[in-house]
C-alpha cells in the first residue's frame, strides 16, 4: 500500500503560512478560554497577560505552562470551555492521584478527531477498500473509539474487536481477513506469537498494515512485528488530553511522526528551564490543542521526551514531525497499554490491614506481554498466620488491583524489613523490559 495525502491544503501547506495560521488559532482560542474556564484566567492574570498581548504565534513562548496537575485539580469538568450540554463524549485517562484525566469532547471536537485519524489512515496508505480490525479497548481509553470514527468517516471496512480474547482475535484475523490491524505494539507481537497456538499461519492473514501505539516500543521490536505479521508497521501517537491516537503518525518515508500542525501547536521545551528548543534538541513535548472546543489545552506539557523537525518530508507533507517517543519524564508505568502510576497501586494496597507501606513493583516482557509483580511486605503481626491466610490476601490483592486499575498484577507478600529502604527518594519501580 502506498500513502497518501488525505487533506492536500492542510498538511502540504508553506512554514510561514502554517506559521500564521497557527498564531490566529491560538490567539482565538486565548479569547475563547479567557474568561469561560476560570483556571486559565487566573493563570493569564497572574502572569500579567490578557488576550490582547496574544495577537501571533510568536506570543506563545509568553503564555504559562499547564500539565495533569491543572486536569486533576480542576476535576472532573473544571476544564472545560463549553456547557455541558454541547459535550457529547467524554473519555478519561489515569491521572497519578488516581483522579482521571477527564476530557470533552463536543459534536466538532469529534468530526476534528475522525479527521485526523483519517490523515492517519491515509499516511498508511488506507484506503475505503481496506478492512480494519480495532483490538485497541472501547471505553473511556481513547484508543478504541479513536480510531473507529476515523475509519468509518474515511469509508473502511471497521471490526470493533476491542482488546481482549487473544483466541478470539485470531479466529477474526483468520475468519474477517482484516487488511489493517490497529492494537499496541506489545499486543501485536503477543498476537503474532500466539498464532502457532492456534495452528495458524501469517500466509493465512491478509494484513498489509499494522497501526501501533499508545506506548513507548523501539525499531528492533517494529522490525519484529514486521517480519511476523508481514505487514508493515505505522507509529501512531496521542494522548486523551488533547484527542487521543492521531495527532501524529508516521508515514511511508521514514519512522519520524507528522503532526497534525494546524490542529495541534507543538513545543520542545528544556524540563528544566521551560525553553523553547531547536530542531533535533531532545527535550519534553508541549502541545496547544487550539481548534478544540470541549477541553482546548494551551502549552499543556506531556512530559513525553522528543525533538521536533521542520522541513518539508520525501512524503511532501509539509507538517512538523516528532522523533518516536520512547520514554516520558515523569514515572508512569505503561502495562499492555493501560497507564498506570505507582501511587495508584500504593493506595490500593494499603487499603489493606495486613500490609505495610512497603512495597516493590517489578515489570519484565514475558512472551512479548507485559507482566508485573508487586512485592509487599506482611505485618509482623499477620506474617505469623498460616500460610493459607497469606495466599488469601494475595488473591484479594490482586482481585482488588484487576478491578480498580484494570491490570493484573502478581502479588508477593513478603517478610517484614525484607524489602530495600531508601535514605533519599523511595526506588519502587524495577522496569526490566527492554524496548
Ligand atoms: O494512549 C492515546 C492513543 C491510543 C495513542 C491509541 C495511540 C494509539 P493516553 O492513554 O492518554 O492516550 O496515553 C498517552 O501514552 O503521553 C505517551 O506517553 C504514550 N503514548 C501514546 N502513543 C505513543 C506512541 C493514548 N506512539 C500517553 N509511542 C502519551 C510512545 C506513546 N508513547
């Protein structure tokens, strides 16, 4: 399959009309929030600006920053910029207090998200002809919903297989013959490794086009999914604050992502010293969402490490693109692509009686799937009850963490004082996959 170029005037137009076109955006979007989401104001007032001092892009590097601290203080609906009742969707991603991130979205925000999905599919080279199989989840997570708009707007062929029921998948990659196949890339590989299971064969599927993302993965492991799937392999990316997948994908000339620029403004910027950085410096990804009207972001920082390149691609698209991103700042956790934070595990944990707040979590790739083992220890008092009773809560343990958090965890309760303390800030996390 060959790419193409779903909307010629938007992704092939000139920098300095981008340039423009972005700083009326902006300046737009600074009236509309100014004044309707009172954190915003607040924000802007403390900071000596009014929309006035916002008229170009160049006003940017001007404005504050905003982060998840800003979602999770103004939860659930504080930021929205429109009444409720022009919201028709809602989605919600965790949040490290275990508040979500919650996000609108009005009848427009969702004709913007198909199109950029569309522009997506089309980089794939995704035609009305294709068929899709979606084995990203439906629900609050943006994957599964994300994506099925932007297919059905485009025309494909849509299977909402969600996630889930690897022999299931298999019996409709096989029965279906999807021609595109949409999941995270670590559930990829666990598909393609577990059709042998099944007496299943990669000359029985008919994928030519593999759409992953929604966690870190590298080269090597797209180059495996590759050659077992045969299919070729697009990086898709985005986050639930400003949209979900599509706000950048990679195309057929090269493993670097094309944002959607007229919809979403990106930054580099220093962690440190909040500075806007050149091309090709590594450094933690901003966006301002300015065409949203549900829950517009202006410099919302992602935390998610990258660089940026300008210049037109051997695509001719002419859109910015971010280098792949293979990690993020901050300690969240990505378990089979549901985000997760320690802090989340902690307080379920210590809902219960007969642990201590200390604990490990270890993550290892077993067969391709992500598999985490949370280690705690016991009380003095209850690690001198059977060993029955410490099964039992290991089982409740894990029920508890399967139905808050959505992972499966392997619980170890351990002996007291055997679990390594920490003088300064507390290591709980030993991620041991390698990407
Ligand atoms: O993961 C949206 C999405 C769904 C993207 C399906 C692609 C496909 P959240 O759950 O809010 O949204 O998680 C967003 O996931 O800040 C990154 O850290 C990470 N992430 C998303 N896509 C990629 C990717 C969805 N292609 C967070 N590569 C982001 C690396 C990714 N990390």
């Amino acid at each position: 399959m060959n790419g193409y170029i779903w909307n010629m005037p938007m992704e092939t137009m000139s920098e300095e009309q981008m340039h423009e076109l972005q700083g009326e955006r902006l300046a737009a979007c600074v009236r509309r929030l100014y004044g309707t989401v009172p954190y915003y104001t607040d924000r802007m007032k403390a900071a000596g600006m009014t929309p006035d001092d916002v008229r170009s892009l160049d006003d940017l590097a001007r404005l504050p920053f905003t982060d998840k601290d800003d979602m999770r203080d103004n939860y659930p609906y504080g930021t929205f910029a429109v009444p409720l009742g022009q919201i028709v969707r809602i989605h919600a991603s965790s949040g490290t207090t275990g508040k979500q991130k919650v996000v609108g979205y009005t009848q427009k925000d969702i004709e913007l998200w198909s199109e950029c999905c569309c522009r997506a599919l089309a980089a794939t080279g995704m035609t009305a002809s294709d068929i899709l199989h979606v084995a990203y989840g439906y629900g609050l997570f943006t994957g599964g919903l994300g994506l099925h708009y932007g297919a059905e707007k485009m025309g494909v062929t849509t299977i909402p297989v969600s996630s889930g029921n690897t022999k299931r998948q298999i019996q409709i990659l096989v029965d279906f013959q999807p021609t595109a196949l949409a999941c995270t890339p670590s559930y990829a590989l666990h598909l393609a490794d577990e059709l042998a299971t099944y007496g299943v064969d990669k000359s029985m599927l008919k994928l030519k086009v593999g759409i992953f993302g929604a966690e870190p993965w590298s080269l090597a492991m797209k180059q495996q999914i590759e050659d077992k799937l045969n299919l070729r392999a697009f990086d898709i990316y985005g986050l639930s604050e400003t949209l979900g997948p599509g706000v950048s994908i990679s195309c057929e000339a090269g493993d670097l992502l094309h944002i959607q620029s007229d919809h979403f403004i990106a930054e580099v910027i220093d962690p440190v010293t909040g500075e806007q950085l050149p091309d090709g410096v590594l450094g933690e990804l901003v966006f301002s969402s300015v065409t949203k009207e549900g829950t517009p972001l202006l410099r919302y920082n992602t935390h998610d490490l990258t660089r940026l390149y300008h210049g037109r691609c051997a695509c001719g698209r002419t859109t910015v693109r971010m280098e792949k991103v293979t990690g993020r700042a901050d300690d969240m956790l990505i378990i089979r692509g549901v985000n997760v934070f320690p802090t989340q595990i902690e307080s379920v944990l210590l809902h219960f009686g007969e642990v201590e707040p200390h604990y490990m979590i270890y993550v290892d790739r077993i067969n391709n799937l992500d598999q985490m083992e949370v280690q705690i220890e016991m009380t003095p008092m209850f690690f001198s009850d059977s060993v029955k009773e410490i099964e039992q809560t290991e089982r409740k343990l894990y029920q508890e963490i399967q139905s808050t958090l959505g992972i499966s965890a392997k619980i170890r309760l351990v002996e007291p004082r055997t679990l390594p303390r920490s003088e300064g800030k507390a290591k709980r996390v030993v991620d041991r996959r390698t990407y």
